[in-house]
C-alpha cells in the first residue's frame, strides 16, 4: 500500500479519504488512515506535536534548592 507523505497544514479533501497518510510532527513521521468525518480539519489536529504526562515534569532538569528549598516545618 502507498503512503501519501503530506504537510501537516493541508486540508484534507473528498480525494484523500480511504488512504494512509504520512504527517511529519517535527521529531517522527506520523502515519493514519483519512476516514470520512476527518473531511474540511487539517492533517495536523490528527497528530501529537508535544510531549506530555512524565517526559514534561522530568525531562532532565535538576531540582533547585537543597535543604532550605521552601520546606515549612
């Protein structure tokens, strides 16, 4: 089967439906099926552009403070 790569700011059209497509998100390809209520929305709002849950509170960063980091006692 051949996949369609498409920029996600296109709109999807009548001709797309019933193909898979490939969205670039900015880090990986994204790959879907257009289905029929998908028609007039943009490939984009299909596809994750930002992380989230654990990989946004704890993405490398250090703690500030150390014992006297705003604890009340």
């Amino acid at each position: 089967m051949k996949r369609l790569l498409v920029p996600a700011d296109m709109v999807i059209t009548p001709t797309f439906v019933g193909k898979t497509v490939q969205v670039y998100n900015g880090l990986r390809m994204f790959s879907f099926a257009v289905q029929k209520n998908m028609l007039g929305h943009k490939f984009g709002e299909y596809i994750r552009t930002k992380r989230c849950g654990y990989a946004i509170h704890y993405s490398g960063r250090k703690k500030k403070g150390g014992a006297k980091s705003g604890r009340r006692k």
